[in-house]
C-alpha cells in the first residue's frame, strides 16, 4: 500500500474530523494498514475474527485503527475516514480509553451516533444509503424507532439521522450564517458536557432524543413519500424466482445465467450459511427445495470465506462447470464445480504476490481462458490465466481499481468497471475518480476503450445481441437501474430499462432475459424480467432522487473550532 496516500487521506481526514466535531486529538492515534483482507485477519491488535463484512476497526483502549487494503481505493479511503471518526470520539468522549465508558461522569453514545456520523463524514450520503433508508420508508411495516436501529442499520439508519440534523436542523449554516455546518460540534460540546442523552440534545439542537425521533419520522415521510407515484415496486414489473416470504435467507445475490439460459447460479444464506445453489432460471415464487446446494461455505478451510461483498460466479460454455474465488486455507483462490457431479478442482496460481482475487469470467469461445480482478501489494487489475499453461498475464497494470469483469460474446474484450476516468488516445489520467465509467480492453492488442464518460456510477456491464449492445446499471438519478446502450452508436443516449424504488445492485443477462438483485422489505433477491424489457427502453429520463437534488459537499476545513 502507498504509504503516502494513507498519509494524505488521514491527514485530510483529520482535518475535516476536527473541524467538524470541534475537537483536537489530544493523543497520538496509531494506524495499522495490512494488504490484505486474509491478512487483515491475522491481526493481534484485536482479539476477535474479522469475518468478511468488517472493513476495518478502531481498538477502543489504545485507541488503534487497522484497516485492510482490499483492491479499491474508494473503499480504502472512505475506511480510513470512517474509523478515523471513531478515533476522534473515542479521544473526545471516552478520553483515548474505552474503559472511562464506566465512569458516571461520561455520556456513552448509542451505535447509531457513532456509525452513522462515521459514515457521514467518510462518505456523506450516495445511492448505496439511500436504498437501504428507501425501503425501510417505502417497504417497511413501520419506521424503525432508535432503539430499532442495530447491526447495519445503526450505520444507515444513524447516518440518515446525521443527514437530517445537518440538512434541517443546522439552521445557522442554512441561512448562510456560517460557512459549513456546525451542529455537530454543538452536539458533541454538549454530550462532552452533560451526563444525559436526552439533556445533551435539549441543550444543542432544543428538542430531547423522542422529539428528535419523530422529528426524523416526519423528515423520512417527506422525503420519501411522494415518490411512490414516480417509481416501480419491483415485484410490479419483474418476477421473482424464489418465495422470498418463505425463504429462510435474506441474503440472495450475483446471479450468474448459464450460456443456455436455463439455469441460474447464485449465493444465498438459507439457512444462515452462505453457500452457492443453482434454480432453473424459469422460476416464479418457486420453493426452497428447487434450490440445488452445489457448494457450502464457511464450515471448512477449503470454502472458508465466498467474497460476498465482491461476488462473482461464471459458467463453463458446455454449462456444466462454474467458477467462483474463495479464501482456502488462508489464501485465496479459484475454484472450478462440476455441477452435476459435485467435484471441485483448486486453482492454485504461481504468483506469490496476490493477495485477494475477485469476480472471474470464463471465456465464452476459449474455454481455457478465464479473466479476474487480481490485488496484490498496492493495486488492482485484470489478469488473464491460461487453464492449459497456466500462464498468468496482468492485462490492465496500473493504479486505477477495476471491477466487474466480464467477457463480450465473441470472446475477444473484456468489458469492466473502473474509475480511470477519461481516456485520450489510450492514454490515462493518473489520479482516481470520484466515480465509475465503463471500459473494454483488447486481450490481443490491450488496446482500451472508454464506453461511458458520465458524472454517474455504472457498474455491471453485459455485451448481448452479438455485442451491439450493452446493459448496465448505472446510478444516474441517485438510484441504481438498469439502463441499455447501443455499441454501435456510442453517442446516442443509454436508456433506462427500469424506474424502481429501492436499487439493482447486480446483474446478469441473455439476449432474452434480465436477472438482477435487488432490495425488497430488508432482503436481497433475484429477480427476473423478459425480453420486452429491451423493447420497452424507450422510458424517459428518469426523475432525479431526492437526495440527489439536495446533495451539498460540506468543507468543515472552514470551521473555526471552539476546542482545541
């Protein structure tokens, strides 16, 4: 990991931090950096196994960030500023110890006030958040009440709060009286002071933690409400393969369509094990016994972890075998399921220096090529690994982030994500960008091509009808659809194919059908939509989110801090 960069983001980090809470540290906050998740992991700062979904952690009696670089610097950054907020608290509130929480003197502030402001200064708000809050505002029996708000929602619920507070409640920086918001100083000048939550905030922002809960209920309401006569529910316009009301998982992600179209491969945690199952891909509501287990994971040192967070699954062309990446005795690697017959070949690659690999391909005409973001010491790429040789080749080789991989239906590109930005006669920029863009890359000439060049995310490309088009998701109006382009007219406008609530998070496709993931009552399932969804891509430009029209990037660098 660029040791500079680390540098650079925590002091930037600090900066914004201090100004924003109004605090100085007053001890000096170590930071830990593996290059590694499955490295991470290992670490004896904390005593405790850091399974897949923790990102990093700040160790609470010395006061200790450690964070894993895992291939993204988007993610990297938004870590290193996350923990860093807790850091500050903990300096702040708890003295640098976890243990003065003990003393009566101290305020000791509930998770969502500790998450949710750490996800607020690291990443303010974007699409991801806003499709958790929508589908508790829209799809939720009630809205969740503060003591509701525990596991994940204690970061999405708490940094909607903090966006509330901010938004409606900073009155001072909303009539221009001040250049950045200053309520959150104000709030923790007063947790700092008083022994009492609810007193805390009487004195801050005038009104107690019940007050500030309904006050947030009415803000959620109207935010939220009017766009149901704008928007899709997603099970009015696509059909889903399983009966998520009776299925004993919540978490159904990355389906993968075989070259046929008749089988869908993809993770779920039915019954609280995460494993790979295939269903026919003509489901409809169909039951959990349909689902067919062909690997079960986390309970054996060959499958300990699936990289659900990074999935990726791919069929052989003769649709028999898939391939997935798995952490396998401490390492990660590739794996290739015979899914009729249950075997399962270890894919053991010679470089030494991968530390994480991601989302393979298999190459739908040369059966023994299969493309994969690979991580080693300080990047990501795209590497290319030849089954018969066992060649390994770095096919992109630079500093940019890459994900999303996937082959066009000749086999001769690949198509990815990246935030590489702008492409000017195949040269790059050499700084990050603050999004995604799409891109295709040349196995034979490596010759790169920007397909997209937009202010918006897009993830998730798919070449179908002999690659003239392309479907992808993109979060151009604040929420993640589907959208269509022409290969062939590059210039011409992508459409949107869908207008839902919530968001698509990931994607597979035929030249007949869509199956994608997506957010419905707290659950991810998958979901199906026909051919005529390519006919019907002629929607207008979908309605801007809300929280897009209203999205400010708050510089707390202009704060003067009361405390130092």
């Amino acid at each position: 990991v660029n040791a500079q960069y680390v540098a650079k983001e925590s002091n930037d980090a600090y900066n914004n931090i201090s100004n924003a809470i109004g605090w100085d540290l007053k001890n000096r906050v170590p930071i830990i950096i593996y290059n590694s998740h499955n490295d991470f992991q290992q670490t004896n700062v904390i005593d405790m196994y850091m399974p897949e979904g923790v990102g990093g952690v700040t160790e609470l009696y010395k006061n200790r960030v450690v964070i894993p670089y895992d291939g993204s610097h988007t993610q990297f950054r938004d870590v290193i500023h996350h923990e860093l907020v807790h850091a500050f608290i903990n300096d702040y509130l708890y003295k640098g110890n976890a243990m003065n929480m003990q003393d009566q003197a101290i305020t000791p502030i509930p998770l969502w006030m500790n998450e949710g402001l750490a996800e607020f200064l690291a990443i303010n708000w974007n699409s991801e958040s806003d499709m958790w809050i929508r589908d508790l505002v829209i799809n939720g029996e009630k809205l969740p009440t503060f003591n509701d708000l525990n596991g994940y929602l204690a970061y999405r619920g708490g940094q909607s709060i903090w966006k509330f507070l901010v938004e409606e409640l900073d009155t001072a920086y909303s009539k221009g009286h001040t250049l950045a918001p200053t309520i959150i100083s104000s709030i923790f000048q007063s947790v700092a002071s008083t022994s009492d939550l609810n007193s805390a905030f009487e004195n801050s922002i005038g009104m107690d933690v019940p007050e500030l809960e309904e006050s947030w209920h009415k803000y959620l309401k109207q935010e939220y409400w009017p766009d149901i006569n704008n928007r899709d529910y997603i099970k009015d316009i696509a059909s889903p393969l399983l009966d998520y009301k009776k299925l004993n998982a919540n978490y159904n992600i990355a389906p993968s369509v075989s070259p046929n179209g008749e089988k869908i491969a993809f993770y779920s945690n039915k019954n609280g094990i995460m494993s790979v199952y295939i269903v026919p891909s003509d489901c409809i509501k169909c039951k959990s016994g349909s689902m067919k287990r062909t690997l079960k994971g986390e309970m054996s040192i060959d499958f300990e972890e699936l990289h659900i967070l990074k999935p990726g699954i791919s069929w052989s062309k003769d649709n028999q075998k898939i391939i997935l990446a798995s952490k396998s005795k401490g390492k990660d690697a590739l794996f290739i399921i015979d899914t009729k017959t249950g075997e399962k070949e270890k894919i053991k690659l010679l470089d030494k220096d991968m530390k994480a690999i991601f989302q393979p391909a298999w190459n739908p005409i040369h059966d023994n090529l299969i493309a994969f973001i690979g991580c080693n010491n300080s990047q990501s790429d795209i590497y290319l690994y030849n089954l018969n040789t066992s060649e390994l080749i770095n096919l992109t080789n630079d500093i940019f982030t890459d994900k999303d991989v996937i082959w066009s239906a000749n086999g001769d590109h690949l198509l990815f994500s990246s935030d590489r930005g702008h492409i000017d006669n195949n040269n790059l920029s050499n700084t990050w960008q603050a999004q995604y863009d799409l891109y295709s890359i040349s196995i034979n000439s490596l010759n790169l091509e920007q397909l997209t060049d937009t202010d918006f995310n897009e993830h998730y490309p798919i070449s179908i009808k002999s690659d003239s088009s392309i479907i992808f998701i993109s979060d151009q109006n604040g929420i993640n659809n589907i959208y269509l382009m022409s290969v062939n007219d590059m210039q011409s406008t992508p459409s949107p194919i869908t207008n839902i609530f919530t968001g698509i998070t990931q994607l597979t496709a035929n030249d007949k059908n869509i199956f994608f993931t997506g957010l419905e009552n707290n659950k991810f399932g998958i979901y199906a939509l026909d051919s005529l969804a390519y006919k019907h891509s002629d929607k207008d430009t979908l309605q801007i989110a809300a929280w897009k029209n209203n999205f400010k990037q708050y510089d707390y660098s202009l704060i003067t801090k009361k405390n130092k």
